[in-house]
C-alpha cells in the first residue's frame, strides 16, 4: 500500500505541474481549449450510447476510490509487540513466534486433537485466543483451565510478553458415537453403571447391636455354609433263590443202617 499511494501522489503533482505551467504560460489558449472540451462533452451526454458508457465509468470509478479510502483509512494489524526489559532495552517479538510456541505446547495435551491459536498486538500487550477441537471423553471444565495456566506460563513468563485481559478459549466438543455414550452423573463424577440383575439379600445383623444405630457402624457375620449331605441309599429287596442240592451229598434214607443199630434189630 505504500508503494501504491507513493505512484499516486507522484502522478497527482506531476498533473498538477503541468496544469499550473499551461495556466501560466498560455492562460487564455488553455482557457478556450477546456471550454471546447466541455461544450463537446456536453453534446456526447445528449446520445443514449454515450450516456449509458459514460454512467458506468462513473460507478466504477467510485467503487475504486471507496476501497482505496478504506484500504487507507484501516487501522493495519501489527505483526509485533513489545517484551518488557529490566535493563532499559526495547525488543520487539512477531505474534507467530508467540502463536506457535503456544499451539505447540497445547497440542500436547490429552484430549486435544487440533488447535490453533490467534494473538492480536495492541503494541505493549496482547489477546490470545486458543480454538480447540476435543475428543468426546475430554473434562471441558479441566481442560480449558490447564489451558488458561499454560498460556499465561508461556505468554507472560518463558516470553515475556503481557497478555491483554483474560484467555479467550473457543472449544469444539466432539459428541459420542450414537449409543456409545455411557450415563454419567454430575460434572467430574465417574460413569454410573446400572446394576445387572437383582441384588443379594442383606445378611444379617450380630447380635447385641442397638437397632437404631446407623448403617456405617453395623457390622455384619457371615453366613455359614454347611455342605448338603448326600440322601441315603436304600438296599435292593433281594428275594430268595432256592438252589437245587449238590449231587454228592446223601439223605439220611440213602446211608446204610449202623451196626449197632443191626444187633438190636436181631436180638
């Protein structure tokens, strides 16, 4: 833009220049020469072709003069700032060395996928704003406080350098997959798991304990658990067998008579 505006005013004072000379050194050929300009001017405005041409010029040449205000008007962005120094020197720092130390050392941090950074100079200080994009499981809470300690540790004591006001953190929270978000309680708290099933009785209460003391101070016993017995076995009812007698052994009619049991029958 300097260049620009140095080719302007360079052209506007060499035109001026000549125009003065011509006004001094001829004036009244110069004066007739505007004046046939302008009345043949004025007869071109009278033909619709010419006019239509001549309207659009304009517009355009009003549209570059209102962005080359405002190209000049515009307050241009610094590119440095100013570090404080004990001993009476002046050093000057560029925002993307401050931009990069600072995603740099953000990135590292859990749950973060990517950031980007944006310091604005305002010559003694500066704004630092940190956009983030998160993982689903990330604390926001936590996270963007550890944020706002780390930029003030690196921004204000490793450079040197003021920030302007408060952090500005801009966080992009990445939500769960469809039905892979588990219920959780209050902020900070641990994920709550139903209960599978129905739960086991309570056990029961020792003896000699009062009835209206409070649940923590309860202590319960055990259940002991004796093993099942096996059920008894009954016996099989044999009924019984009459077997058939050997064949070597002899009935009393079958032996021979004794001999004594002879003699009586003689006498």
């Amino acid at each position: 833009m300097r260049i620009f505006n140095r080719i302007i005013v360079t052209l506007g004072i060499v035109l001026l220049l000549a125009l003065i000379l011509l006004f001094l050194l001829v004036p009244i050929q110069t004066i007739t020469a505007v004046r046939a300009g302008l009345d043949t001017f004025e007869r071109y405005l009278f033909v619709d072709q010419f006019y239509y041409i001549f309207l659009g010029v304009l517009a355009v040449s009003a549209l570059i003069l209102l962005w080359l205000l405002y190209m000049e008007l515009r307050r241009p962005r610094r590119r440095t700032v100013r570090i404080k120094s004990q001993e009476g020197g002046t050093a000057q720092l560029g925002v993307e060395s401050i931009a990069q130390s600072l995603e740099y050392r953000i990135d590292e941090l859990a749950g973060v996928r990517r950031v980007s950074s944006d310091i604005v100079s305002r010559g003694k200080d500066v704004d630092v704003i940190v956009n983030l994009d998160t993982s689903p499981s990330v604390n926001i809470p936590v996270l963007t406080d550890e944020i706002v300690r780390l930029s003030r540790d690196i921004v204000e004591g490793q450079l040197g350098v003021r920030i302007h006001g408060n952090v500005l953190v801009n966080v992009t929270h990445e939500p769960y997959p469809r039905g892979t978000m588990p219920p959780t309680g209050p902020l900070g708290e641990e994920p709550v798991i139903p209960p599978r099933g129905a739960e086991p009785p309570p056990a029961p209460a020792r003896r000699g304990l009062d009835p209206s003391a409070s649940s923590s101070a309860i202590e319960f016993e055990p259940i002991e658990q004796h093993p099942t017995p096996p059920p008894e076995v009954e016996p099989p009812d044999y009924e019984p067998i009459d077997y058939p007698p050997l064949l070597d052994e002899e009935t009393d009619e079958d032996q021979p008579p004794r001999r004594h049991e002879e003699n009586a029958e003689s006498v």
